[in-house]
C-alpha cells in the first residue's frame, strides 16, 4: 500500500468518528425528547401481594374498575440542550405537545410524580387561593385525559414543559379494561406520539433540527460511561492516526509494556511452572521487541536460594541504595527469612500444597496428628494407619525449601521433621521404613512415584501434570481437599502466599517492573489461575493475598 493510501485512510478512520459524534450529539441529538415506560402492570399481577385486595377493590365514578391496570411514563430531556415550548411541533395555540394512547384501556385517573424541579408543576396545575389559603388546584388545559368508544382507546395528553437539560418529570396513569371486554390478553404497550398542529398524530422523529421524541433507557443522554467510551474511542484513533501520519517505521512495533532486556527469574520450584508459562507468554506476545527470558536454564532452585541469587546479583551490579535492580526477580513461598534489607516482596498468588502418597500405601486422607506422627517417626508401617502393610518412605525437601517451611509452619505446628536415615533416596531399603531429603519438587514427586509406601509433598496442582501421576494419591487433610475451593470453603491448612522479590524498587519500564505489572494484570492473573492458583485479586485482603 503506497504512503498517501495510508495517510487517507488514518485521516478517515479520524474523521469519521468525529463527524458521527456531531451528527448524533451535536446536530441531529441536540433537541430530544426521551420517554421510557417504566412500568406496565396488571393489579391482577399482584395477587399474593398484601395489597392485592386493595387494588383489585378500586372504583371510578362509581363502579369497580375492570381489570384495572397502572403505566409509569417517564419523560426526560435526552439532548444536549433545553427544551422549550416553541420545540414542540404542535399548533402555537395547543396547549399540549405529547400524546399517549393506550389500546383496549380506558383512562380513569392520571397523576403527575416526581417532578425534577419543582417549577415543572406549574405547567400542569393552576393553584388558585385566597388569601394565604389554597383554594383549588386544576389542571390546565394542556393536562387531559380522553376515552374514545368507538376507537376503544384511552389517551392522555400532556403540555408542552420547558424541561432544562437533564430535566425530567413521570405520570402515572390507572387504566381499567374497556366494560364490555370479556377477553383476557395483556394490553398493548402505550404509544407516545407528537402532533404536527393538524391533528395528525405520528412518532417519533419529528422535525430536523428541532425535536424529536425516543424511547430511552435509564439514563439521561448519555451515562458517564458511554461519555468516557466515546472519547477513549476518539483518543485511540487519534494515537492510532498520528502514528501513521506521522510515524516512519517499516519494524513491528511491540505491544505497550514490552521493554528490550533479559529477565532473570530464580526461586521457588512449585511455583516454577506457573511463572514459566507465564514468562513463555509474555516473551510471545512481546514479539517484535528485544525481550529475552532464558527459560531453558535451571534457574528455580527454591525458594531459599532464589532469595540468595537475587542478593548477589544486586551486589554484583553494585546498585546503589535508593535505586533498584533492572532485570532479577525471586519468588517464594510465603515471606523470606529476616536479614534482606534490600529485598522488596509484592504479593502475587497463593498456592496450595498437598500430601502425596504412592498408591500402594491403600490410604488417601490422614489427620493432622497422623500426619504430624509419620513426620516425627510415630509410625513405621503403613497398616498402623489403617493401610496396606508397606514400609513408609518419608521424603522430605532440603532445608530453605518454602514447601517445606509452608509444612513446618502450618501442617507440622513448627516441628521440623526428624533427621534423614539415608543421604541418598535411591538407596533406601524397600523392606524397611526410613527417610531421605532431595532439592527440587519434580525429584520429590519422581521419587515417592517410584517408592512403594513413599510420602512427601508438592505443589497441588503440579502432580496431575507429573509423569508418575498415576502412581501418585494426593492426601486430604481431615477430609478436606487441597484446592482453592478447600482452602477458601473449608479451611485447609496447607497453602502459602507466592511472593515475588525485587531488589530495591525496579524501575519504571525496566522489564522487572513490566513483567511483575503483566502478572497482575488479565492475561497474567488468567495463567495463574489455570495453573489452579488463587489469585489475590480474589482474596478478602488483597494486599497481604490471604484467602477468607
């Protein structure tokens, strides 16, 4: 496509949203008058009501009314400017402007409510008094009611009221069936109409430039937000054409929030898949950017040790107090450890964790003191709880392991669990009970899959996704699930908050700063959730993510 073709179409695509806006709003919109029917009902609708008897007990002139119904008609200013009598197409010498027909109803009574401004009353009612006395309120000429035989219709017709913009005033009418009507069909809606001065009644547009008549919703005009979506449209295009009026580029321009760099991610391996997936997004969608994640390198090697590598990055960098570090974040498993001066943790998601056994050991719930017994070395011997009769294989994470501090902290009441009897896992005696701690939550999982009776703990929703899966039972706790849903219905104990750690405050559009913003933002908060995280946004304290 050739220059000027693009700069024809960036001035059309401005143009023509400016000149629809001042067509509707400007030109066409600047006198209307808007009407909404608020409501439309049978007294027979409230027959369980208290006041049914009430309403189906109504008389007129005499008689009870025939299945008497009740219209609320609202009638509002809905242009851009006010709305005086001259506005209004009917005769100069008619006193009224807008007409109402009610099919197959007779008009029996008509009331004006709920007037915007008190001044509106005036066009309907004359007070006429004595002294300081009122002595008679009429309605003026241009507030009537009318019941024609022949046509079976009911009408009202109402003055023509000067209504400043935003200006709005309701009546409610009562209406009975016509007295020789047996049928029992809902009526038709009402008509409202405007008159061109000949008796000749139509709707609803009316003159150019002078008023026109339309059915509205709830809002006058425009609500605050359609004003806000039209000028965010108009902004948008108006960046969007400068850009290619102005803007000489033959490169793939990246979505905003993707900056040039490398990002460095360390810390916690049960949190590992979810902010890999997200890093993998955020690198695909900023395409066209010099954004790198090296999500091929080991670089989660727990919650401990992310903390550390992150400390020696910024020292290596020689990042001055007051001033943050660019391109590292950690994540861990609930809050570090004191002694991080430097260190700044935000709040990201929080994961529940789970007990997992090999299925051989013929048990799939455990109580807290069963579990915090297997942990001390109370039970040897999977038949003492009720299972099948296989040794139990302890597996426990190094120390500095944010799922193992979760366990301590919340499942084990601060005991930590007794000392391994074997230093390598693949050397345990399958004939007899033991224990033996690995670094990463994959080895874990590979290891009690592999281990008739083994038990150890993961990550929850990472263990439908390992490849030992199957051999694999994940534990409720007193009968209660470890998921979100568990945790936020039933109180299970085994979660933590997920933080992510910066050295000082990254700065403003360093790719830290965009990644951790893009993880709080939609699509980061829709790949933690498909992870089956909870989301802070979603918790009672947002600002501390702790589940209700």
């Amino acid at each position: 496509m050739s220059e000027r073709a693009e700069q024809w179409i960036a001035i059309l695509s401005l143009a023509f949203p400016v000149l629809a806006f001042l067509w509707e709003f400007a030109i066409f919109g600047r006198k209307r008058l808007g009407y909404r029917v608020q409501m439309d009902t049978l007294a027979a609708d409230a027959a369980n009501k208290p006041y049914a008897g009430v309403l189906g007990d109504m008389q007129h002139d005499g008689h009870q009314l025939k299945d008497p119904s009740f219209v609320l008609l609202r009638i509002e200013n809905a242009g851009s400017t006010k709305i005086v009598s001259d506005d209004y197409l009917a005769d100069p010498a008619d006193h009224h402007g807008i007409k109402v027909t009610f099919r197959n109803r007779r008009v029996t009574a008509v009331v004006l409510t709920d007037p915007s401004d008190e001044f509106l009353r005036d066009f309907f009612f004359e007070v006429r008094t004595e002294g300081d006395s009122v002595r008679e309120v009429l309605a003026k000429p241009g507030f009537r009611r009318h019941n024609d035989d022949t046509e079976r219709t009911g009408t009202i017709q109402l003055p023509k009221v000067t209504l400043p913009r935003g200006s709005e005033y309701k009546v409610l009418v009562v209406l009975e069936r016509w007295p020789d009507d047996e049928g029992r069909d809902r009526f038709p809606a009402p008509i409202v109409q405007g008159t061109d001065g000949l008796d000749r009644w139509y709707d609803p547009v009316v003159r150019f430039l002078r008023l026109r008549a339309t059915r509205t919703e709830s809002h006058v005009f425009a609500s605050r937000p359609a004003w806000w979506a039209v000028w965010i449209l108009i902004a948008a295009v108006v960046v969007q054409a400068s850009f290619t009026l102005f803007v000489r580029d033959d490169g793939r321009r990246p979505p905003l929030g993707c900056v040039d760099g490398t990002l460095y991610l360390h810390g916690s391996t049960a949190f590992e898949p979810a902010v890999r997936a997200a890093a993998a997004d955020y690198v695909k969608r900023c395409e066209g950017a010099d954004v790198s994640i090296p999500l091929e390198e080991e670089t989660f090697r727990g919650s401990t040790d992310g903390v550390t590598e992150l400390e020696e990055a910024g020292a290596d960098a020689k990042i001055p107090v007051g001033k943050g570090l660019r391109n590292h974040l950690a994540f861990t498993d609930g809050l570090a450890s004191d002694g991080h001066p430097r260190l700044i943790p935000r709040p990201i998601a929080f994961s529940v964790f789970t007990l997992v056994v090999n299925k051989d050991a013929g048990v799939e719930n455990l109580t807290r003191d069963q579990i915090k017994g297997i942990f001390r070395g109370d039970y040897k011997n999977w038949r003492e709880l009720r299972g099948n009769p296989v040794p139990i294989h302890v597996v426990n994470r190094e120390p500095g392991s944010g799922t193992r501090g979760t366990l301590v902290a919340k499942v084990l009441d601060g005991d930590e669990p007794a000392q391994f009897t074997e230093t390598d896992c693949a050397a345990m005696d399958a004939r007899e009970y033991d224990r033996c701690e690995v670094s990463g939550t994959d080895t874990m999982l590979d290891t009690v899959a592999a281990r008739p009776g083994g038990i150890g703990y993961s990550e929850a929703a990472g263990v439908g996704d390992h490849p030992g899966s199957g051999s694999l039972v994940k534990v409720k706790m007193d009968g209660r699930d470890p998921t979100v849903k568990g945790v936020e219905d039933a109180g299970y104990p085994y979660w933590q908050t997920e933080y992510a750690y910066t050295y000082g405050d990254p700065p403003a559009g360093s790719i830290a700063a965009e990644f951790l913003n893009f993880l709080t933002q939609k699509t980061g908060r829709d790949i933690l959730a498909d992870k089956r995280h909870g989301l802070c946004s979603e918790t009672e304290n947002t600002e501390k993510c702790r589940p209700v």
